[in-house]
C-alpha cells in the first residue's frame, strides 16, 4: 500500500509504509521548518520551500531511477537490501541540517559541533527512525549513513551522493522552481534514463555511471548549477543576510549565550526564538548586541550593504585561499581593520568569501557507445566540451570575494585590499598587529 503526496515539481509521490513512519516521526518533522534555501527568502520571496520538500523529492527520483535500473536487469548483481534501502537514504540525506541550512556550516568547528552529514547517525538512532529501518535490515540505519556520508561500497552509492547524485538534480529543479528565477532547468528524464551500473576499468567496483548519450544532460546540469550559485546561493544580499547570521550565532556562542549542542535538532524561528530569550535573560554587551543589533538587523532585513567586489578569478591563488578558511580569528582581524580604516565600529564589517570545493567536481564512469568505459576526471576522459577543465573555471566565476558593512555604507578600493590578501597568514598577521599599534 502507498500513500500519495501531491508535489508541485514531480505531482505524484507515492510513499511506503516504511517511508511514511519516517516521515511521522518528530525528527523528520522538523524539516518542515527548516527552509531549504536558508535565507535567501529575504531576497526571493518565494524560496519558503523547506529541506522536507525537498527529501520527499529526492525519495521520488531514487524510486524512478532504480525502477529503470531494474527493468534493465542492472541490478542482479546488487545486494537486495541496498536496493531496498537507497530511497530510504535519498529520504533521509538532510535529517541533521542546522536551523537555516548550509549557512553555519561555515563557522569554525569551535562554535560548529560538526557537518550536518556527520550528525547523521545522531538522528538515525531516534527510537521512530531506527524501528523503521531496523525492520528492513538489523544494519540498516549504520549502511545508509554510511551512504549518505560517501563511505559506502554499495555500488549504488552515487545515486545518494557522489558526482550525479539525485539531490543535486532535485535542488535545482525545486530551488530555481520556487526562486521564481529560469537558471535550474535540467533535463532530469534524460539524466535519470541514462544512469546506469558500470565496471571500473581499474578496480573492477561496480558503480553509478552514465551512457554518453546523457552528456548532454550532464551538461544542463553542470550550467544550471554553476548559474544557480551565481544568481541565487551566491546572491549578494544573500550573502550579505548569511554573513549577518554566522555573526550573530558566533557572538551568541562566544558569549554563551547558547552552546554548540544548541544548534542541532532546531527549527529555523525556533533557534532565533531561543537566541532572543537566552540573551534577553542576560544584561552583558554581547548580550545586549544579540537582542538589540544582530537579531532586529536580521529579522527587519536591514542587511550589511556592499563595500567591494572582487571577483573569484582575481583572487585565484593568492594566499588569502589558504587562510580565509582556516584561521577564524585572523579573517575577523582583518575586518576590525577594515572597520577602522573605514571610520566604523569594530564588529560591523564582514569579509565574504563562499567556498563549496565539490561544486562543480566531476569523477563518473562514462560508457561511449562501443562499451568502452572511461572516468569522466580532470585525469580522466575529457568529455566534448572538457567537462573537467570547465567546471573549474565556472567555479572561479561564479565566486565573489565581498566585503560588507552594516549601519553606513561605504566603499572601499581594490588597491587598499588586494595587497593584503596576498600576504601569508603570518605576514598579514604581522602587519595588521603593526598598524593597530601606530593606531
């Protein structure tokens, strides 16, 4: 027996019991409230799409593409549980996101307890959600954690995460959908009917592939991607909403107002309802500026205005690639610097650089129509249009190195930044210590 969904993107989704159990269950729930785009709603109204859309969507087309692969007779070679337990996996791929999605992913694992996909065993050990998958396999939850963090050897693993997984094709589609924007069109039938099991010509691993005739397909997809991270994901307001967030929840741990464990298993007005009552309870600067700036500056969507652009290609290679990421306190530095070369409050200035390395990766087995099987990597098989080699660069393209301010909006010249971004951590350390002290 099946019940139906009624989805505005794929219109009939037919649920198992199996997958209605985990559905009834508080955990996945709670991704109702969990907006898919995070905030991005404060720049396209209608992206209140939320991440439980979304895994109903991605359980939908994992039950489409192995149908196919069925019927093709591609999965006699696979064990009969992993085929069982695949759209349980697409289903489940996003039970630990944090309270706005990807956004705080992005802080230091100091205030981070971890990546949504590393809590995933946290919530696959919920009584509702074990019980269900336990029926299937004593096993069930540890292998589809497994497959949903990229670790599993089931040859079905690239349909829940890997190069062409189903996700990607789902969060396209329904992101451009609800955005209101024509950037997300892939062409999913063509994708999903030229999925297939192939052979790797060096390990001998069965595994997710494509026929060539969906090249193109993979094309679409590869543009629509790189078209949605520069228009929607990487929108400058977006960006400049992300940034204001992370500060607010960095203030709100640093302080105490609330720990990292607070973070998991929260709804997105839920955590902002949390981080007002905690804070209001409490009358210390940090505090104060919880209630009084970030949180009004967010809610009233009064966001950080644009100081400077420079794009991704131009800062290629420099050392600021390096650092950005992995020194915290000296990105934070850095704008306390910039706040007072540009006559503001220390706090009140953000440096914005999104990172996604996997973006556009590539690294599929691509069947030619003599049989013949080659990896579609930047070592491998260069595809017709150096699939590869241009994913790179539309990375780099799509990327923007940004700095806002809240409250006045200033301008700062490229000439006054680029020289420190391309300093070494310790040299840009050395002279922002040396320009504090002749402050």
């Amino acid at each position: 027996m099946f019940e139906i969904v009624r989805d505005p993107l794929w219109n009939t989704i037919p649920l198992d019991a199996v997958a209605v159990r985990i559905i009834d269950s508080p955990e996945f729930q709670r991704l109702r409230r969990v907006r898919q785009l995070g905030l991005a709603y404060l720049v396209y109204p209608g992206a209140n799409h939320t991440r439980f859309d979304h895994a109903l969507g991605v359980y939908h087309l994992s039950r489409r593409a192995l149908a196919l692969l069925r019927e093709r007779g591609e999965l006699s070679d696979v064990d009969p549980v992993e085929c069982q337990l695949v759209p349980y996996a697409a289903l489940l791929h996003d039970i630990g996101h944090f309270p706005f999605s990807h956004a705080l992913e992005e802080l230091d694992s100091s205030r981070v307890p971890d990546h949504h996909e590393d809590l995933t065993g946290r919530f696959l050990s919920a009584p509702a959600i074990r019980d269900a998958l336990t029926e299937i396999a004593p096993d069930a939850p540890e292998r589809i954690e497994a497959m949903i963090r990229g670790r599993s050897t089931s040859p079905l693993q690239g349909l829940v995460a890997g190069s062409l997984d189903l996700d990607k094709i789902e969060y396209l589609k329904r992101d451009a959908r609800f955005c209101g924007v024509p950037y997300g069109e892939v062409d999913v039938d063509r994708l999903i009917h030229a999925l297939t099991l192939l052979r790797d010509p060096e390990t001998g691993r069965l595994e997710v592939g494509i026929c060539e005739k969906g090249l193109s397909a993979l094309e679409s997809l590869l543009f629509a991607k790189y078209q949605m991270f520069r228009n929607v994901y990487w929108h400058h307001s977006v960006r400049a909403a992300t940034a204001l967030y992370k500060r607010l929840v960095e203030e709100a741990v640093d302080a105490a107002v609330i720990g990292p464990e607070a973070i998991i298993g929260r709804s997105d007005e839920g955590f902002l309802a949390l981080l007002e009552t905690r804070a209001e309870a409490r009358s210390d600067a940090a505090a104060r500026r919880i209630v009084d700036q970030w949180l009004p500056a967010l809610q009233e969507r009064r966001l950080p205005k644009r100081a400077l652009e420079i794009p991704g290609e131009v800062v290629r290679g420099l050392p600021v690639e390096e650092w950005f990421y992995t020194d915290p306190a000296l990105g934070r530095a850095l704008e306390d610097h910039l706040a007072a070369e540009l006559g503001l409050a220390p706090g009140t200035v953000f440096v914005d650089y999104p990172e996604k390395p996997r973006m556009m990766g590539l690294d599929l087995l691509l069947r030619s129509p003599d049989g013949q099987v080659q990896r579609l990597t930047a070592g491998g098989r260069a595809g017709l249009i150096d699939l590869p080699r241009v994913s790179e660069e539309l990375y780099y393209s799509a990327r923007m190195l940004r700095v806002f301010t809240l409250g006045e909006r200033r301008q700062l010249s490229i000439e006054r930044l680029l020289p420190l971004l391309r300093l070494s951590a310790d040299a840009l350390r050395t002279h922002l210590r040396g320009a504090e002290s002749h402050g």
